[in-house]
C-alpha cells in the first residue's frame, strides 16, 4: 500500500489544480494613462503649428488630437494602429518622421548622399592641395625675360661671400 501512496497523492493534488482552473476572460481595456498618449504623440505632426510634434503643440486641434489618441488607446489599438489611423485620416504628412519608403525614402537616403558628396569633395580637395610640385630646373634659361648681367652678378657676388 506504501508504494502506491506517492503516485495516488500526486494524482489528487493534479485533479485539484485542474479544476481548480478557470477560463481566461478578455480584461477590459483600461484608461490609458497620458505618458502613453504622449508616446502616440510625439510622433505626430500638429495639423496647424509648422514644426511642432502634438505632443508640445498646445493649440486647441492638438487638444482633439490627443483626445483621438486617448480614446483609441482606450479601444484597444496599439500605438502603431493609432499612427496608422491618422495616416490614413490625414495622409503621410502628420507622421513626425516620413516611413522609409516612396517619397520618405528620398528624405532618408538625401543626407546620406550630401554627406558622400561632401566627404569625397573633401578627399579632392585635400589631394589636390597635398601635391607638391617639384621645380623642373634650378638652372637659368637665357630665354627667359631676366636680366642675365644681374644674374650673373649676383653669382658673382655670392662667390666672393
């Protein structure tokens, strides 16, 4: 009867968790706090002030807009479907930063490529002004317009020093 025991016990302390198991509910969403909105809205543009992120913009619409946003949150979006409820509402111009395709592409690659240009300008420049050019002859050629006598008479004088 003593080696039964262990298994037995362990049998009735499994069947007592299992029912004691009950179904998970969905929770309700609850109110999103307003470090949550601000994290939406720092990522979008407000629709009057040139600029501004909604989330420093304290105009009247950007009041509105942050209620959207709280209220969205509130339903459950995620902040990534409340971005996209408002792109599709007001076009790709309210995001904060332009998404790396398309259009917004070209704004991300166009700093890119004016850094690339300035630094191979500078690798020219650089270059060119690092050649040093080397005198051909130090020998005076007659042909040249300068005045042989004086010439020769600045030899001359630097023989006798």
């Amino acid at each position: 009867m003593k080696k039964y025991v262990f298994p037995l016990m362990f049998i009735i302390v499994a069947a007592i968790f299992a029912l004691q198991a009950t179904p998970t509910v969905a929770q309700e969403p609850t109110e999103p706090t307003m470090d949550q909105v601000n994290t939406v809205a720092k990522n979008l543009n407000c629709p009057t002030c040139k600029g501004l992120n909604l989330e420093d913009c304290r105009t009247q619409t950007c009041n509105q807009w942050r209620d959207q946003i709280k209220d969205l949150l509130a339903q459950g979006y995620t902040e990534q479907e409340v971005l996209d409820w408002f792109v599709a509402r007001f076009g790709v111009e309210v995001l904060q930063e332009p998404p790396p395709k398309g259009n917004g592409l070209f704004a991300w690659l166009l700093p890119l490529f004016g850094f690339a240009v300035g630094v191979g300008w500078l690798v020219f420049l650089l270059r060119k002004w690092s050649v040093h050019k080397t005198p051909e002859s130090s020998a005076i050629d007659p042909e040249d317009n300068i005045d042989v006598e004086y010439l020769e008479k600045i030899e001359q004088d630097l023989k006798e020093f």
